[in-house]
C-alpha cells in the first residue's frame, strides 16, 4: 500500500538535486571555455532554483501546502541575494536589507495558510505580524514610508490587541465545543 502524497518523504532531495545539476552544469560549461557568469555573482540562483522545486513539490508531487511558503521564501532569499550581488543593496547597511528577512517569512507564512485552504490560523497570524514588522523596519529606512506609517507603538499596539483578541476568541470558540 503506498502512502498518499502529502505525507511522503522530504522535499530535500528533490531541492538538493536541482542545486547538483544546475552546479554540474556550471562547471562543466565552466571547463569546456564556456563564458558562464562566476559562481560569486550566480549563487542567488540557488536560492530561487529552491524556489522552482519547492514549487514543483506543491503543484505536481507532495501538494504540501508549506511547499507554497517555502516558494516564496527561497525566490525572496534568492532576490535578496541577487540584490548583494548587484550592489544596490550593501552588507554593512543592515537597514536597507534586514526587513526584507520577516517580510519575506511572512509572505511565505500567508502563503502557506492560503494553500492549506485557511484551515489554521496560526499561520496567518504569524505571517501579518512579521510581515508588519518588515514594513515597519522598511519604514525606519525610507523617509516617504516612514511619513505614511503610524508609530512603531500604534503599531505594535494594534499586533497586541488582534493577537490577544484573536487568541481569547479562539479559547472561547474552543470551550464551548
């Protein structure tokens, strides 16, 4: 008897296996003379190459709904890193760069709670508080954000009674099952 999709094995190796083949494929071109970029300027790619097959995992093998999460984490990491590599963004300036890390976790987080059919809200709970808090570190960075967005205290203030209200509904709902 086989096992239904969703709970088979790791998405690992299928990542690990197109990271393996699309670095193969670099060093081979690589010894043949062929002009390919350097691997220092190409090593984003394997963040959004990890994108593409958490991608295929969620569309055509496991239909893990965290497979679409992790999609979009892995395309923001590898953007994020092609962002470095470009030089518009710089390692030494973590204000311009370290609010993309919940924002993008965040996004993945929704993404997550929106394949599984929004079963769980924990996901998407999880998911509007770092993705508030990548705003908000976006909005310390950039003067024409920073104008449109409440304080830091509104907001957290606002997180604190949506969390605490959504987790004493919960409790209620849960209760009186």
């Amino acid at each position: 008897m086989t096992q239904p999709a969703a709970t088979r094995g790791s998405r690992l190796p299928l990542i690990l296996g197109v990271g393996a083949l699309v670095g193969g494929l670099w060093l081979f071109l690589n010894a043949l003379g062929v002009g390919v970029p350097p691997f220092k300027r190409l090593w984003p790619l394997l963040f959004v190459l990890a994108g593409v097959a958490s991608l295929v995992d969620w569309l055509a093998l496991s239909k893990r709904a965290s497979s679409a999460g992790w999609t979009l984490v892995f395309v923001g990491l590898g953007l994020l890193g092609f962002a470095f590599t470009a030089g518009a963004v710089d390692w030494r300036r973590p204000l311009d760069w370290l609010p993309a890390l919940p924002t993008v976790v965040g996004a993945g987080l929704i993404a997550t709670w929106l394949a599984e059919a929004r079963r769980s809200h924990n996901n998407f709970v999880a998911g509007i508080v770092l993705l508030a808090l990548g705003v908000l570190g976006f909005g310390a960075r950039f003067d024409w954000l920073a104008r449109i967005l409440p304080s830091a205290q509104v907001v957290w203030a606002l997180l604190l009674l949506v969390g605490g209200g959504y987790l004493v509904w919960r409790f209620v709902a849960r209760s009186r099952e």
